[in-house]
C-alpha cells in the first residue's frame, strides 16, 4: 500500500484557467476503467519538455519530441495508459502520428500541435483503432475541473492518483499550478517511467519555461528510484497558458521567475515523491541525504549505490537494522579516495557508524526502534567538502516480484 | 533451488598435495554445523590473490593483503562464515590478527604466515574467543581428502556446496587442480560476495600466478552478478604446491602456462557459475552474451545492465516473454552513440527484436517455449564491431526477497 499517501479528492486539484480535460474508455488492456486523456490547451500557451535519456525511447516520445519542435504551437496532449508503444520501430512511430492526426481532426487543428504519450506494456502493437473510436468520447467529456480524472486515467500499477495543487500571488495577481504524474514501476533517474504534467496559467517565456522544467526535474524527478531501471516513456511536461493577468515573465524578471519556479520545484517534488510512496510494493519511503562530500556527483552517485541496492531495500522491507549493508554499498560506489573511516553514517538520529565501523554509542534498540516507522531518514556525513544531494527511494518486497512477475497476466 | 547444480560428492575433490584441509564448529552463528575451516599448505607454496574493491573492505581482507605481501610464505588459510568481520573498524582487525595469531601458535608459524576470511554479517563482532576455542579441533580434523568438508564449511546462503577438480597432463605429469567457492547473495563483479579457492600441485613462478588469477578471476567471478551488490568480502585465492614431478613453470612457458591457465580458468569458470546457479532464490541460470560491439567494455555494460535489471529478472522468474524489459535495459545502458534499430535481440535460437522493435517472424509462443526452460540464454549482436562478453545471472524471486528480509533472523 502506499506509504503515507493519500489520493487528492477532486476539489483539490483546481482548473488551470487555459486547460480542459477529457478521459475515456478505449479497453486498451483492461475493461471499464478509463485509459485515455485528452488535455487541450488555449491557443497561445507554451510547453516546455524533458524526456527519457533512453536510447530505445519509445515512439510516442519521438514524435513528441519533433512536434515540440514545430513552430505551430501544441494544442493538445494525448495519453494512454495500458500499452507503452515502445520496441516497436517504424510501425510505433506511425501508430503514435496515426492518433495525432485522429485527434488533430477532432479539434480543428494539425496533428503536429497533438503531444503523443503511452505507458504500459513494452513491445506490443498499439491498438490504434481503439484509441482512434474512443477519442470522440473524451473530447466530448473535455472540461476545465477534470483533474482527478485525468489523474487516475494515467496510471498503470499505481494503486493511487497523484496530484496537487499550489497558488501563488506576484504582484497580486493568484497564479495557479496544478500537477498529476504516474508510477510506478521501471523507475530511475533520467528519468523514471513516469509521466508529469504540470501546468499554470502564468505567461511564461519559452526558454525561461524549459529551463524551469529542467530545474524542476533535477530536484525532483531525477532524484527518485523505485528499481533502477530506466524507462522508454517518461517525460514531464510543464505547460504555461498564459490566462492569468500577470503580463508574461521572462528571464530578467528575477524575482517572480524564482517565487514561480519555487512553486513549480515543489509540485514538481510531491509528484516525485508520491510515485516512490507508491513505488511497487512499497511499505517504506527513504530518504538517503548524502551530506559533505567534495561534489554533488559524488553524494548522488553514494546515495543511488544505497539506493538503489537490494540488500539495503530488503533489509528495510524487514524492518531489520541490518546496516552494515548500506556500509558496503558506500563502499561500493566507486568513489576510488574515499576515506571511509571519516565517514558517519545516521539513521534518523541514531549515529549508527563512524570511524570505519559501528559507533560505540549504537545500540540495536534504537536502530529497531527506526526502522519501524514507515517514514526513514539515511544519512551519510561524509566530511570531505562542502556538497550534498537528496534522493528518495521505497523498500523493495514480495509485492515488488510479484507485481512485475504477473505484470501481463 | 540451484539451477541445474549438484553439490560434488566427496571422490569428485581430488587431494592437491601439499595441502590439508581441517572443519570445526565454533558455533559463530548457528548450531550444530561446522563453520571453520583450515587450510594448510605446504612449505613453499605460492599463493596470488584477486581482493574485493569495495572501499568498506572487511578487516580479514586488509589483514590478508598485509600477510600476503610479506616475504615469509602463506602457511595456512583460515575462514569462517557466520560473521564477515566487516564494518568494525579497528577492532575488527585485530580481531583478525588474533585469531591469525591463535593458528599460528597452533601450526608452529607465524601470525603473518596466516590469511584470514569472512563471510557472513556484516557490522556485527567476530567472535574470536568461539573461534580461537575451535581451532584445535579444526587442527586435529585435518587431512588433505577433507574438500567436500571445507567446501561446506565455508557457506552461508548457498544452498549446496560447490567444488570441482580437473587434471591434466603436461609433459606427461599430471597436475590437479581443486577448488571450492561460495556464494550466494551479495553476488557482483569486482568481486562478489564470494569465496574461492582453487589450488594445484604444480609449481608456477609467483608472477605467473599472479597475472593467472587475475585473468581467471575476469573469465569467471567477474563475470556475474545476482543482485547487484559488491561485498566487503570478496577474495579468489590461487594457490600452487609444487608437489608434483613438473619444474616450476614461468612466464617462458608459454605451452605449460596456457595449459594450466586454460584450466584454471575453467575452474574459476563453473565455480562463478555455481555461484550464481544456487543464487539467493534462482530459479533459471540466465548466460547473457553481447556480441559484436566496438569494445569488451561496452559489451559488458549492455549485458550488466540487462543482468542487473529487477523488471528482466522478474520476467525471467514468472517464464514471461515480457521482452521489451531487455530492450529498455539495452537502451538505459549508457552507451550514447547506440543505434538500436541496427542491433538484434535473440532469446536462445528465437529472434525476438530487430530494426528498433519486434522482429516480424517473433511469434510468443516461441518466446513462451525458450522462456519454460531453465537455462536460457539472452543474446544481444550489436552489429558495430568485434568484441563481445559474456555474463552469467540469474532471475529474481520472492524467495530472493525472503532470504534477504530474514537473513539475521
């Protein structure tokens, strides 16, 4: 079950004047649940992207990727959940404009202002046909206050929606974010299967805009492992409409792009966090702050080692302070200088090693009585410099293999 | 259960002259088994050895290193499961020095003429005066037929011993090689959670030796993963008597020396792959062979991503051809030039992937055959050079995740 996560209800995820949502049925993989969404944006709004660093990237994502780069500006997005349209060479990238161009049609507009994206199976034909009939049901059903919807009509094994939403004042006029991603499995950095959109009605500059969702993703997106595999698929979009009186913010404007991009980090956060909550399986969210070292890439690269281990995961999914196994991960991490009899390493607030070894003061007690909570801080002190880096993982468990064992069936 | 392995019954281990083995039970962890083991060799033997790279190496590993280096001749080995004496600090090398120094007293050498091993739990004290209080009777035990003995002596998850002896003929003598490994969980590269012994009675030059362990420990123990994680542990030990009628060979003996390196690495070759056959919950011994790319390296790059991957591992587990994983494992490798409609994906002889997505003659229920059975091999061809590298893994179960949630338990 998810740790510490609790769907939105509908009246939290506030309309984003600009954008209207429509979801349908188009029994992609299972029946009578909601498997496509539909979100129309206002002429004139920006959308700026950052995918999957896959080298097998998915169809949806190559298309999305040369339609972003047309000048006619995206008027829609389109998803399905249930098949992934990736591994499937030439014929995926014509099924994904197949659909573009289906729901172009239904909108008045050319297909490449449509953003294709797909999540699910990998390597099995997109049913073109059902999506195309079931199209015309979700514009029908576009509306302004269907976040929720749309939130759910996304997921693939998540057990709940994830969404939020912030409001902020510049110069006194409200601008509203709101965000929905999905999990929950084939989750790693750069970037995770997962799919995030999040949009406001602030005017934004385009390469103002993109840098934001670069910096959002970096603080967010890709700081999360689930399984330390890398999705086909992933991408998170942040779309500015513009519908707000706040007159456009570009790069010049310091002070609302930074109030602006404080809100967007921290939507950008929760959506990230709230797919490791709801990571496969998971029964613990961990936290591994890697504090002190020499360079950012360093703590990054000690906090996935630990991160990513399954004799670190398993050892939290018992509850067991079996702590000698993240030692050894921060051995292995391929960090060839490091010192590790300088190293502390804590466990919330219990010191648990220091000077190359258990810490005197350590008792066991106290380590069980942390790894009960289903909340956990893991943090390294390096003391070699002055960097840090946080990253946010779950416990891996029965339900992990046995959700991907049966993924199909 | 090991895939495809049986444990060696006892004629199968052939006696190495100039080598004696002797078990005990110092009740380290559990009851009633025997948990210490010692090796003695005789006057003049040479020993080379490969050592885990993990930074958090365990105290018995800067000990043994130490002792190795030093000019007065390995005369016995010493190991015992149940505690690895890791992530102890300073304590934990002297623990290891004195249970070095009780040996000693015991074979009439000195402290620095014996090499210590552990494998077990990590964090937690050796207990030296259990061990110390078994040495005489492992002392009394010893006898050079004692292999199958040691070979489960030295275990900890495994489910079956592991031990193979080979002979062969140079210059019409014969020479026996024997070795013993374990492994089972903690189990990648550089090294794994593993030990090896494997010793002849032929006479190699101490360079020699040296370089032969390292190649062999590339052909085999370097070769394999089963859950991603390098232990603090990890040590292969090549061990030459000199008992038999063949003069000591050297780096000019290039027909004696390929000879015995080819058969050496054979033995490091299934002792590796026992490890992984009898991998914490396997059910299928998976080989994964990339072939034909520009460098070894990034032959075994793709293949660990692919052998490292819970989603493929998973797959494997429930016998579903849920391919696509192997694709997005390919493609998250790293490797940033990667044309992945240039490269074929096989599934034993079944061609499953070509031109950037499924292959048109793929039909799943060949993919479904391959994936019954419980050796299967995958195999990437890159079609963009000569190299190629082959990996041996296994898949992942919920018996993994049981072993590894109970295992102080």
């Amino acid at each position: 079950m998810p740790v510490n996560l609790k769907p939105p209800v509908a009246a939290q995820l506030l309309p984003v004047p600009g954008i209207s949502l429509g979801v349908a049925e188009a029994g992609i993989k299972q029946a009578n649940r909601k498997d496509l969404l539909v979100m129309q944006l206002c002429e004139g709004a920006s959308v700026a992207a950052v995918f999957t660093n896959n080298r097998f990237c998915a169809a949806p994502v190559v298309v999305a990727r040369e339609h972003l780069g047309s000048a006619e500006g995206v008027r829609a997005l389109l998803v399905n959940t249930g098949n992934a349209n990736a591994g499937y060479g030439e014929r995926g990238v014509k099924d994904a404009r197949i659909t573009c161009a289906a729901l172009a049609g239904l909108l008045g507009c050319k297909a490449n202002q449509i953003l294709p994206f797909s999540t699910g199976v990998i390597m099995e034909p997109l049913p073109v046909a059902k999506i195309a009939a079931a199209l015309p049901s979700a514009v029908a059903n576009m509306h302004s206050d269907n976040w929720l919807a749309a939130a759910n009509a996304i997921l693939t094994t998540d057990i709940v929606a994830k969404g939020i939403s912030k409001q902020i004042v510049i110069n006194d006029v409200t601008i509203t974010i709101t965000g929905i991603s999905k999990g929950s499995g084939m989750i790693h950095p750069n970037m995770a299967t997962m799919l995030g959109y999040i949009a406001t009605d602030a005017a934004i500059a385009q390469p103002l805009l993109q840098s934001m969702v670069s910096e959002a993703s970096d603080q967010s997106f890709n700081c999360i492992t689930v399984d330390g595999d890398t999705s086909t698929n992933d991408a998170l979009m942040l779309i500015a409409t513009g519908k707000s009186d706040l007159p456009e913010v570009n790069e010049g404007d310091s002070d609302a792009a930074s109030i602006l991009q404080a809100a967007i980090n921290e939507v950008a956060t929760y959506l990230a966090q709230a797919i490791v909550r709801d990571g496969e399986g998971a029964t613990k969210f961990i936290t591994v702050r890697v504090e002190s070292g020499k360079s950012y890439e360093e703590c990054k690269q000690i906090g996935y080692a630990i991160a990513r281990s399954p004799l670190v995961k398993t050892a939290f999914f018992a509850s067991d302070p079996n702590l000698g196994r993240i030692l050894a991960a921060i051995g292995y991490a391929g960090i060839a200088d490091l010192d590790v009899a300088a190293l502390k390493l804590y466990l919330d607030d219990v010191l648990v090693a220091e000077n190359g070894g258990r810490a005197d003061s350590y008792r066991e007690e106290e380590g069980q009585r942390v790894m009960q909570k289903s909340d956990i801080t893991i943090r390294v002190v390096l003391n070699r410099g002055n960097e840090e880096a946080t990253l946010w993982t779950c416990d891996f468990s029965y339900d992990y293999v046995k959700i991907n064992a049966g993924y199909r069936s």
